[in-house]
C-alpha cells in the first residue's frame, strides 16, 4: 500500500525560497522528489480546504497558480468539518499555530500517515495520529522501505 500523505504550505513553497543553505536545497530537491513520486503513483497526496484557503493567500500568482494545480493531482480531499475544528483546538493545545493545526488535522481526518513540513516549530511537535516529517527524512525513509 502506498504511503498517503500531506504537504503542507511550506513545503510546496520551499523551492521558492533562497537555495542559498544546503538545508533548504536539500529540502527542495526532497520535495520535487516527493512530488514525482505522486505523479508516478508511488505516494498518495491530500489536499484540503486550508491548502485553498493559505494558498490562496499567496501574492505571488505564478507560485500560488502553479501550486494550487496539485490539487488536481491530489487523489483525496479534505473538506471542513466539525472534526477537522475540533481536532484542530485539540492540536493548538499543543501549542501549534491555529492553521497548522488545521492542517494536521486535515491530514488526520483523511488518514495521512505523514504530514510534511519545513517549518521547524511544527517539526519539533509531536500529534497521535500522524508522522510530521521533514521532507528529507520522508525520503530517507520511506526509499529504505524500498531498498530490500
């Protein structure tokens, strides 16, 4: 079975950001690498209301165009819900911003077993119910999986 997983916004932005650091190249060569292993039907994506909704706030049109067309490719999606809210408060509590939270819970709701991320702060937390990976250590995981 393949893996199902979440993206969240910082992931799909990181190769937008300055490739100066070998970490953020790094993370973006691991993204890319992720995201052609959707295409190839290797990883299953969701997508959700919140990626709409933070997407959709970005500024930039060629970046939030060129993102926002993953979800098309996504092969499930979360809309909002009561159990996505309450989950979210549950997540905050944790001491989570209010829309990461919304995130992880949108990727619990749809039984992701990963959620990944470049933000650090988020990296750092730990939520029953879900892996939050970076996404070098996705790969590094999940391709050890596949050696053997």
């Amino acid at each position: 079975m393949k893996p199902k997983i979440y993206l969240d916004n910082c992931s799909f932005n990181r190769p937008y950001d300055n490739q100066v650091q070998m970490k953020v190249r790094l993370e973006t060569e691991a993204k890319l690498f992720i995201q052609c292993g959707v295409r190839e039907g290797k990883y299953s994506l969701c997508w959700s209301f919140m990626m709409d909704y933070e997407n959709g706030k970005n500024p930039y049109d060629e970046k939030r165009d060129t993102i926002a067309l993953w979800e098309n490719i996504a092969e499930d999606f979360c809309p909002p819900s009561e159990n996505v809210f309450s989950r979210g408060k549950t997540i905050m509590a944790l001491g989570i911003k209010h829309e990461d939270a919304l995130h992880i819970a949108c990727a619990i709701d749809r039984h992701c077993g990963y959620f990944v991320t470049t933000d650090r702060k988020v990296l750092s937390k730990s939520v029953d119910g879900i892996r939050i990976i970076n996404p070098v250590d996705f790969v590094l995981e999940t391709e050890a999986d596949h050696e053997n």
